[in-house]
C-alpha cells in the first residue's frame, strides 16, 4: 500500500500505468475508504503490448483485436496503413 500527502503525488502515480518494479507488474489502485483489501480488484491492469515480427499481411485491426482478446481483454488498437507501409516516414 502507497500513501500519499498530496493529491498531486497520487495523481501522477495514477497516470502514469503501468508500473514495473525488478520486472515485475504493480497494479495500482485506489483504495476506497468503505472496502477492505479483499474487495479490491486486482486481477487487471491495463498495458501497450506491441507485437513484431507479423508478416505485413497480417497487421490489421482484425488480427490485432485477436491478439489483444487472447491476452486478457483489448481497449483500443493503433494500427496505422501508413505506418505499416512506411514505417521510414516516422524517424
């Protein structure tokens, strides 16, 4: 358990998930006053996974919602056709 004197402190540790400590993932919640520890759901976080190595015909929105299911649940995908196709043009 984190406790923090000011709100600004608790708020950049909120913002800035995920959190890895010796590689390992911290989960970060905030603890309501009305819930004991057991009540708190810890069984999620939410993190940027980046696969590479696919073949270029499989980097779609398809296959990446495939990817993100089979891990545990998907939010959002950024797959970007210009990206893909010219990946030269973002360095």
């Amino acid at each position: 358990m984190f406790q923090f004197e000011e709100e600004a402190d608790k708020s950049s540790v909120a913002l800035g998930v995920p959190w890895f400590f010796s590689n390992c993932h911290i989960v970060i919640k905030e603890w309501l006053p009305h819930l004991s520890w057991e009540q708190v759901e810890l069984g999620k976080s939410c993190i940027w996974v980046q696969v590479h190595g696919l073949q270029l015909e499989l980097m779609n929105e398809d296959n990446a919602t495939a990817i993100g299911n089979s891990i545990g649940g998907l939010l959002e995908t950024d797959i970007s056709v210009d990206r893909i196709l010219n990946p030269q043009s973002f360095f």
